[in-house]
C-alpha cells in the first residue's frame, strides 16, 4: 500500500512538472520571436565596406546587410579589422557573418556559405604607375618579382594557381593588413605588386597589368550559427525574386561606377606621348554644335574642344597636350589621316569592315546625337528598315551614307553639293527626305519654312567616334582611356550650349515678321506730327489760360476763408481734402488742435502722412476709399483719441463732392459722442447684455475672418439689384479687407473673364456665371462649384469658385476664388501616370512576340515546333521530340540564366504545368534567357486546346523583355507622383491630402460596419506665430519642424498629417491604439517639461471611434479637446 500511495503521488508531481514546462516554453519562443537578433558582421576597410567624408557606414557589403536586415530583423554589431584577420576570427567564432568570401572546398570544414552568391568578381595584380619591368604583354617580367596579396583569399589561391600555368617563378607574400596600406606598400616598393580584385579604388598611383582569375563571392557564416544561415538563405532568395538585377545594380553603383575609371596611363602610353609629342586632331569645319573653326579667333570651338579639354585635365599626365585642324569634309579629314598630316580626325561614323577597308580604326563613341527626317509637310512618311524611299546626301558626308546602309538598307541614296541644295531636292520631289542630326535643326528652321519642310525624329542615334591609323594602338588606348573618364552628360551639355547661331536678317524678312511693329511705329510718327501741330494751336491759349488762373486764384482764396469760416461754425472736427493726392485744402481750428497745429494755415498743403502717424494716416486714407467708392455719406463708430490723447467715442462722417473747379474732393466730420453712447448703454437693461453683444459682433468678425482664409478674393453679391462687395484676405495677418464696391456684377464678371481666364475655359466659365444659369442651378442646391485656370505672367494657375446662396436671404450670394493650383497639378500628373500605364497594359495584353509555340501531348510529352523565330530558339530543341519537358529540363543550364535555374527546374515538370492548366486554365512562367551573355526577360505561358486527334497543350515563349522593363520606369515614377502628391514639403510627414484618403477609406469601413478601432489626436504648436514675428520665417519654419520630430518619435506606429499652419493629425492603430493613454501621458509629460524650461509646447487633444457615422465627429471631438489642453498650457505658463 505504500509503495503506490508513493508511485501515485510521484506521477502527480511529474504531471504538474509537464504542465509547467509546456506552460513556460511557449512563452519564451514568443519572448524570443519578438527580439531582433544581433549579429557580429566583419567590418574591413575596401571598396565593399568604408566611411564617408561624413562618417557615415557606406558600401555595397553595408547596402546588403541593411536589405537582409528588412526580411530577417537582424540587428548588427560591427567588429573592426583587416579581411584576413577577420576571417580567421570567424573560423574562431569570434564573429557571425563576413562578406565578399569566395568559395574554396576546404573552407567547408570551419564556415557556412551563402545560396546565392553577393556578386562576381575579377582578380588583378596592381603595379606603380611608374614601373617600367613589369608589363602586361610580357609576363616574364614577373618573375622573381614579391607579389602582395591577402593571406587565406582566394586571391591567393588564384595567384598561386597563374603562376604556375604560366610557368612564372614569382614569390607569393601573405598580407594580414588593410587593402589601403597593401596599396601603399607597392607605391613604397616594399612589393612589387599586390592582387586585389579589378573594382578596387585606391588613393595610390596604381594600375591593374594582368587578369590572375575571377570568381562569385559569397557571404560566410560562422559554423555554430546554423540559425542564421538559414534566414539568410531565405532573405537573399527573396531579394533575387524582388529584384533579379539586384546584385548587378549594387555592383555597378558601388564597384564599376565612372568615378571609378583608372585615369592613368600605363607606362607604354607616358613614352608614347613623351616621343610622340603634341596629338594632331582634324575635324570637319562649320559642323556646330559637334566642331567648328571660331572666324574671329580661328581656334577650335563646338563640343570637341570640351572633350579635348576634358583628357588634358583628367588624364594623369602632365605631357598631353592637343593641337586642332579644320577641314572641309570628313573626306578631306580621312585624306589627311592617311597622309599624316593628324594623328586622329573626328567625327567619323563607319562600320567596322569600311573602317578595316581604309585602314584605320575607331574608338568608343565619344558622343552621340539623335537623327532627324526632313521631309516634305504634305507627306506623312513612316521610316523603318523597310523603307524604300531616296535619301537626299550632302556630297562628303561618309557619317550619312553609312548611318542610311545600317538603318535603312533598302533605301537609295543621291549626292548633292551642300546642305541646302539637299532641302531643295526634297522640297521639289526629287527625293523623300534629308537626315540631320537633331542638334542641327534649330538653326534650319527658317530654310525649312521656306521650301515647306519639317522634322521627323527617326528613333535611332549616331554615334560619334575619333579615327586613327588602324596600327597606332597607344593612341587608340589613350584615346579610348580619355572617353571612358567623360561622362555621358557632360557632353549631352557641351552640345546643347553650342547650338546657339548667328542668323542674318533681311529688310523683307523683318517686315514679313514684324509688320504689326512697323505699323505701330508709322502710327506712333504720324501722331507725333498731329501732336506738334496742337502743341503750337495750344500755345496760343497759354497766355489767356494763365490770365484767368490769376483771376481765379483770388477767387479760390476768398473760397478757401469762406470754407474755413463755414468749417469753424460747424460742431466737432471737420476738413475737407483733395480726392486724388490726400492733400488736406480746408479744415477748422478744432481739427488743426487734433493735429498739434497752430492754426489751419499750417494744416492746409499737408497730406495724413505728413501730421499724423503711420497706422493713424492709413486708418484715414482707407475711410477716404470707402467714401469714394460710395454715393451716399460714409458714417461709421470708433473709439479715437483726442487732442490730449483720452479715447473718446467718435462719429465720423464722409462725403465726396466736386468743387466749382471739377474737382473731386472728400469733406469730413468727426462728432464726439460719448456721453451719447454712455447714455445708451445705461439705458441698456444691464452692461451685461452690451458687452455680450459687442462681444457677439467681434466674435462674428472673427469667425468671418476665419472662414475667409485659404480664399483669394470674396464677392458679396446682391441677385435683384447686381451692386456687389469685393473683400481680399491679407497674407500677412489673415484679416478681411474690403477691396472695392460696384454695380452690374454679371456684367463686370464677363469682362473679367474674357481678360484673365485661360481662353480654353472661357467659354465654360462664362456659361457657369451667367445670372440665369447661375440661379437656376442654386435653385436646385444652395452651392456651386467649379474650377478653370486663371492667367499669370508665366503661364496659368488652377483656382476653384464657389457659390453660395444665404440661407436666411436668399437674394444675397457668396462668391470665394480659392487657389488649388499645387493640388490639381500634383493630382494631374499622377493621374496622367496612371493612364499611361493602363494604356501600356492594354498594349502588352493585345500583343503577341513569340519566339517560339510547341504543341505537346498532355499524356507523353511527345512535341512538335511550330513557327519559330527566324534564327533564334529559346531551348535550342529538335523540331520533333518525344518529352518536351525532360528536354527542356535537359537543355535549361545552357540557356537559362543562372539566378533563374533553380526555380525553371522546380516549376516546368509536366505534373505541375498539367495542374495549374487544369486549375486556372493556363500556366505562366517568367524567367531570364542567356543571348549574348546577357539577361532577358521571357515568358514561358502553357494552355490546353482541342484538336481533332485530341486534346494538346500548346506552349509559347513570348518577349517581355521591353515590357518588364518599361512597367519598372512606370511603377518609379507613378510612386515618386504620389508620393509628391501626399507629403508635406517642409515636414516630410504626410499631408492633408493624405489625411482625407485615410479618411475616406476609414468612413467606407464604417459604411459597411467593418471599421477596426481607431483613435484622432490633434496637435497645435504654441507660439508659432511669435518665432515668426520675432526671429524671422525660417526659423519659424525650424521650430515647427522640430515639433514635428517631437511628435513623430511620440507616435512612431501612426501616421502623421500635417493638416494646417501649426496643426497636426495622428490615426493610431492596432499597437499605438493599445498604448495610446500611455502616449498621451507622454506628450503631457514633454509639456509640463517644457512650459517649465521654455521648450517647445504642443497642445493636444484625443477622441476614440465609439461607433459613430463618420470620421469627422471624433475628428472634431479631437480638436475641442486640443483647444482646453492649449487654454491650460497657456494658463500654466502665464501663472
């Protein structure tokens, strides 16, 4: 009994021992899955890895760990030494991972290597630029030589390896350094030479002699981290089926990019240019923008002498120097190349076998340009290859002739003597068309015109190379050499600078293009003529005109005391000014005491600017526009101070009127009517009810003024009568400001559109605000929108109008112009994006370029081939087989690109094609093909059909090389337009356009009930306004991005809008949702921190989803709440 009372009570105990342990574990692995592992990566100063001038981590070794870090979540710790030293310390263990390892069997026993590789690499042996025994084309100068290279690479297996199949006896010295200080050793002599790979960029003077080798590198794991292997076979196998290119793009970047390109000369080349002496170039004359001889200084000019330039300066010797020759054609150039007048002439175009037949040789394009049609307007002419057309040739023009045989084989050709002689021909029918290089074409316009002629671009470019005699191979290489150092661009702008021209004029040409000039000038003349004419009739009243202003003057004096004592009899302060110049003509004495005047006398003469202050004399001057603009009197309230500077309520009263001399001119009035006004607000029930009204009326400007912003202009606007307001919203303070008053606003509106709209929404705009249709259309809603292009000086601006009815009038309208301009250009371009890739899709859909189409027996595999491409077959099969699918299996490691292998093999077997056909109807497969060693995009597409013998399954191999290609340019630039059409540009968060997306897409959520928790914080920026007023825009353009940086790092899993201003919006989802009380108590902590030390405070406020219809009451729920938060933060401050 006791023995199972104990066996009993131990099987409970190991029961509750399971329990736990099954309880614990889970919780650790989700522990554990939530950490990001952190990896100890091998850090060596080369091209692969390196620091910036800003001590910023670079290189394509650094580019790769952060795209593998995105798939696997790995963090990295950096260990800092030479690649050999760090190779060792990863056999040891010390560190995880190392790049750029190549593969070598006995490698396997101490490290794991990647799938794929990270790239492919070539091995040189590097020399001093000045070592003259070591060269390449003698390999026995290596021998007996002390050859650097890093200890345990496979550099030095493959050094080892050359040397001893080329039989050279050569000591093999281990490094341990770093590659820069290897470097330094050759420059020193401490070794003769050092192998590194050929993409290496170093400080030193030295130059790759011979190719040791080549190989794929691979990234190395440590033995006991078999983890991390297997997510980084994952990530890279994710990155290949991203992106196939990947590696060859981060190689090109970073290994073989222009800036990389050896600019020395080897040494055979410095004794060539020492004995040879300065380089003789011929080139064609008058052939701008390519080269010209300059008639005033009879030099060089044109893109040539750019590229010249260009190779004295960039290539490592002191000895180049070039010395230029014009010549008439590239006929004569090619003369004088063979006679040895020029080392090289230049441009020249020719094939290969022309250049071989005369003797020379041609170097890599040194630029290029565009090939133009000119053909006659009436025709339509279409040029492919197959056009048999006639080519009109400027006599000598070799470049032409060759570039008609390659592009236009089919074509004849017909010689005429110069350029102009080439238009007449095919202007009079003789021939179909001339071809000139597209730079060339401005400066033909008007001979064009004249035989009615125009351009055509033909799509296909002439390179433009130097020739020399086929067996000066220095000057060839120099020359190539000097090419592969000058970018592209460089000289796409030399030859855009040179295509300026001088054009002669002629007296009927500029009559023909200038008559309305001329005319005018004849109108201007003749009227000079009348004018000298009425000046002498004028001249005649002078005497009497200046009789009668004396007269008049005694007059206007007796006037002036009359007004003046009518002004003094009259109660309060009153003037009267000229309309026009706001020079005051009369006032009284109670006036010149507000003035600080003696008496009138020193009043009259003086303008406001001149008595009073700046914001007192504009206050005067814009009451004086209001009168004038207005037939009855001006009369309005406002506090004023008086002569001793105690504010009194004042009446002022404004009327224009014309003088006995026609003069327009503005009397006023001010009346202090203090005690009147205390005697109205005693009479008021209580001074509650008035300051609750006065209050209510500045609350109401204040809200008319809010309202307005964002508005160009406001129209207030009377339906039955057609008088009409005009208020402006001023920038720089957001007040409303009443800009003019009018009659016949329909009228006026018709006028103004045919002068400022865009003429091709004239009409449309015109038919929208025609009073009938415009009534009847509020008739039907209270509001109208519509949207035209408003003209500037440049070119047009987008602006919408908005129409609204009043509710409680509705013989009263609103007119608002707001300008959207950035909005609807940023939306037009996206969307013309858009529709060029739909079109692009269609296109693609519709059309069929099939390399090749076998029809296969489902059951056998047994195929035939159908109709194949005229010298091309993707698998290379016979025309008849007995399984398709073995065969191309068999034949794929041959033609299938590499990266691609893996995944053909694992798709194209005849059961998964059989049951994806059988699934979906068809099967697809995109892969790369291998012509001419390079990549191609195809795909493999499968489908069943019924024949007569049964079903067959046909498979075709279509081109899709253009079209992946091209949907890639798509894709980046449709990306970079949204992105632009959604980011604010100062903050770099998102914009309000972002924000109503989120909002429309969250409000159709709610619409259908399935919208997930979400939750509104609003955010405003305290004193923006003040940093503005004080230290200027841009700082207050700093301080609002730094609020931003604080509110960002606060909500890092939200988006952030800014949708005004200082005001910004957070959307918090799924985790900040969770944690959003603990963010908010956050930003409240930030606050009170920084009420207390001065930093930057940001009111906020926070409202949650609770099942409403919409988005915008929790948004306005959100913003209520800000605007208590922004009142306590104010109060604690003050306090």
């Amino acid at each position: 009994m006791q023995t199972k009372k104990y066996i009993k009570q131990m099987i409970i105990i190991l029961l509750s021992f399971a329990f736990l342990i099954n309880a614990f574990v889970p919780f650790t692995a989700y522990a554990e899955e939530k950490e990001h592992k952190v990896v100890r990566v091998g850090w060596y100063d080369s091209s692969f890895c390196y620091f910036d001038s800003f001590g910023r981590r670079c290189g394509i070794d650094y580019e790769y760990q952060q795209k593998i870090s995105a798939y696997t979540g790995w963090t990295y710790e950096y260990v800092e030494d030479s690649w050999p030293n760090l190779l060792q310390m990863l056999k040891d263990g010390e560190i995880d991972m190392l790049s750029d390892v190549s593969y070598k069997k006995e490698r396997e026993e101490y490290m794991y290597f990647s799938d794929l590789p990270m790239g492919t690499e070539s091995y040189y042996i590097y020399v001093d630029s000045k070592n003259r025994e070591i060269t390449a084309d003698n390999l026995e100068s290596l021998k007996g030589k002390r050859i650097g290279v890093n200890k345990d690479s496979i550099q030095e297996s493959f050094l080892i390896e050359w040397s001893e199949k080329n039989g050279i006896d050569l000591e093999v010295v281990p490094l341990t350094v770093e590659e820069n200080e290897s470097m330094a050793m050759v420059a020193r002599g401490e070794v003769d030479g050092y192998a590194a790979i050929f993409s290496y960029d170093s400080e030193q003077k030295v130059i790759p002699v011979c190719r040791i080798g080549g190989s794929d590198y691979y990234y190395a794991i440590n033995k006991n981290r078999k983890d991390l292997l297997t997510e980084l076979n994952i990530a890279l196998a994710k990155i290949q089926d991203e992106d196939p290119y990947f590696n060859q793009k981060i190689s090109a970047d970073r290994l073989y990019s222009t800036k990389r390109t050896n600019a020395l000369l080897t040494p055979n080349q410095e004794d060539w240019v020492k004995d040879h002496g300065t380089i003789r170039i011929g080139y064609r004359d008058n052939y701008l923008p390519f080269c010209d001889e300059d008639e005033e200084t009879g030099e060089l000019t044109g893109a040539l002498k750019t590229f010249l330039a260009h190779a004295e300066n960039n290539l490592n010797s002191s000895n180049i120097e070039f010395e230029t020759k014009p010549y008439e054609s590239t006929d004569a150039a090619l003369a004088a190349l063979k006679a040895g007048e020029v080392d090289a002439i230049f441009p020249i175009y020719l094939n290969s076998y022309d250049a071989d037949q005369r003797g020379i040789r041609l170097t890599d394009p040194a630029m290029k340009t565009e090939m133009n049609a000119i053909i006659r307007i009436s025709d339509k002419q279409e040029l492919s290859k197959e056009s048999k057309i006639t080519f009109a040739v400027n006599e000598g023009m070799r470049n032409i002739e060759t570039f008609i045989m390659d592009n236009y084989p089919v074509a004849n050709r017909k010689d005429y003597a110069g350029l102009e002689n080439c238009y007449k021909a095919v202007s009079n029918s003789e021939v179909d068309s001339v071809l000139v290089s597209n730079y060339r074409i401005p400066t033909a316009e008007n001979t064009l015109k004249k035989y009615k002629l125009y351009s055509i671009p033909t799509g296909e470019s002439m390179p433009l190379s130097l020739a020399v005699n086929k067996w000066d191979t220095e000057l060839y290489f120099l020359l190539n050499k000097a090419i592969s150092i000058t970018k592209s661009e460089d000289m796409d702008s030399a030859l855009a600078s040179y295509m300026t021209y001088d054009q002669k004029v002629y007296f009927t040409q500029f009559l023909k293009d200038n008559w309305i000039i001329v005319i005018a000038i004849l109108i201007i003349v003749f009227s000079i003529i009348i004018f000298l004419l009425v000046q002498k009739m004028k001249a005649e009243r002078v005497a009497d005109r200046q009789r009668r202003l004396l007269e008049e003057a005694v007059e206007i004096e007796k006037l002036k005391q009359t007004i003046t004592s009518l002004l003094d009899n009259m109660p309060g302060m009153n003037f009267t000014k000229d309309a026009e110049t706001g020079v005051y003509l009369a006032c009284n004495q109670a006036f010149a005491n507000y003035a600080h005047k003696k008496d009138p006398s020193e009043v009259v003469g003086l303008t406001a600017k001149d008595i009073f202050d700046e914001k007192t004399a504009n206050r005067f001057v814009e009451d004086d526009r209001v009168a004038l603009s207005m037939d009855e009197p001006y009369i309005f309230f406002e506090d004023m101070p008086d002569a001793n500077g105690i504010m009194r309520q004042t009446k002022t009263t404004k009327q224009k009127y014309t003088d006995d001399n026609g003069r327009l001119c503005v009397l006023g009035m001010f009346q202090d009517v203090s005690d009147t006004f205390r005697i109205s607000r005693d009479d008021a029930k209580t001074k509650e009810s008035y300051e609750k009204a006065r209050n209510t009326g500045i609350i109401f400007t204040h809200i008319a003024q809010t309202l307005a912003k964002g508005y160009l202009d406001l129209y207030y606007v009377d339906l039955n009568t057609e008088e009409f307001i005009e208020y402006r919203t001023e920038k720089e303070n957001g007040s409303l400001t009443e800009l003019r008053r009018g009659w016949h606003f329909f009228e006026q509106c018709q006028d103004e559109i045919e002068e400022y709209i865009y003429p091709e929404d004239r009409k449309a705009v015109m038919e929208a605000l025609d009073r009938k249709t415009l009534v009847a259309a509020l008739d039907q809603n209270d509001s109208f929108l519509t949207t035209c292009r408003l003209m500037t000086d440049q070119d047009f601006k987008y602006i919408t109008m908005k129409v609204t009815r009043m509710q409680d009038d509705d013989r009263f309208i609103i007119l608002g112009i707001t300008d959207v301009d950035e909005q609807v250009k940023a939306q037009n371009a996206a969307q013309k994006i858009m529709e060029e890739q739909v079109a692009y899709n269609r296109i693609t859909a519709l059309a069929g370029d099939f390399f090749c189409i076998y029809v296969v027996v489902p059951e056998t595999g047994q195929y035939r081939e159908f109709s194949p491409s005229a010298g091309f077959d993707p698998f290379d099969l016979p025309d008849e087989g007995q399984d398709f699918f073995a065969a191309s299996r068999e034949r794929a490691p041959k033609v299938v690109y590499q990266e691609d292998q893996s995944r053909f093999l694992s798709m194209l077997t005849r059961e998964n094609v059989l049951e994806e056909v059988n699934q979906s109807g068809i099967f697809t497969l995109s892969y790369r093909l291998r012509t001419d060693g390079e990549p191609r995009y195809v795909q493999l597409k499968a489908a069943m059909i019924e024949e007569e013998e049964g079903l067959r399954l046909i498979v075709g191999v279509n081109d899709i090389d253009a079209q992946v290609r091209q949907e890639e340019e798509y894709s980046r630039r449709l990306a970079q337009a949204r992105i632009e059409a959604n980011i604010d540009a100062l903050t770099g968060v998102k914009n309000r356009n972002a924000y109503r997306v989120y909002e429309e897409r969250l409000n159709a959520q709610i619409e259908i009930n399935r919208a997930p928790d979400f939750a509104i914080t609003i955010l405003d920026v305290n004193d923006l306004k003040k940093v503005n007023d004080t230290e200027g825009h841009k700082a207050g353009d700093q301080y609002l991005r730094e609020a931003c940086k604080i509110i960002c790092t606060t909500f890092k899993r939200s988006p952030v809008f800014r949708v005004g201003g200082d005001e910004f919006c957070v959307l918090s989802q799924g985790d900040d949702y969770a944690r959003l009380d603990k963010l908010i108590e956050q930003m409240n902590i930030h606050n009170e921190e920084a009420v207390e030390n001065g930093g930057i405070v940001i009111a906020l406020g926070v409202a949650r989803y609770e099942k409403d219809a919409k988005v915008a009451p929790v948004y306005e729920r959100a913003d209520q709440k800000m605007y208590e938060n922004k009142s306590y933060l104010k109060s604690r401050k003050k306090g």
